[in-house]
C-alpha cells in the first residue's frame, strides 16, 4: 500500500510538471527546452507507470 501511494504521488507531480511545460509551450511556443521537458516528461511517466504496473515478487 506504501509503495503505491508514493508511486501514485510521483504520477500526480509529473501531472504537474506536463502542465507547467503545457503552459511555457503555449506562451513561449515551440522551443528545444520545452521539447527536452517533453522527453523527459515521457520517460518519468513511463517508468513510473511501468512501476505501478508490475509490482515486485
């Protein structure tokens, strides 16, 4: 129950960190910054998806 809810309060950050990088591309535009905080938005949220998905035996 532990692991999950600080993997669950790991998701809702990156949710965070996808909207504020939502909002400098919108007011800035298309830019290489906010194209490496795409990237690593992706892999953040995969791994810890990957992890709320397979628990360890």
């Amino acid at each position: 129950m532990r692991r999950r809810a600080v993997l669950t309060l790991a998701l809702v950050f990156i949710a965070g960190f996808a909207f504020l990088t939502y909002r400098a591309l919108a007011e800035q535009g298309v830019t290489v910054a906010g194209l490496l905080s795409v990237f690593i938005l992706l892999l953040l949220g995969i791994g810890i998806i990957g992890a709320l998905r397979n628990p360890p035996r």
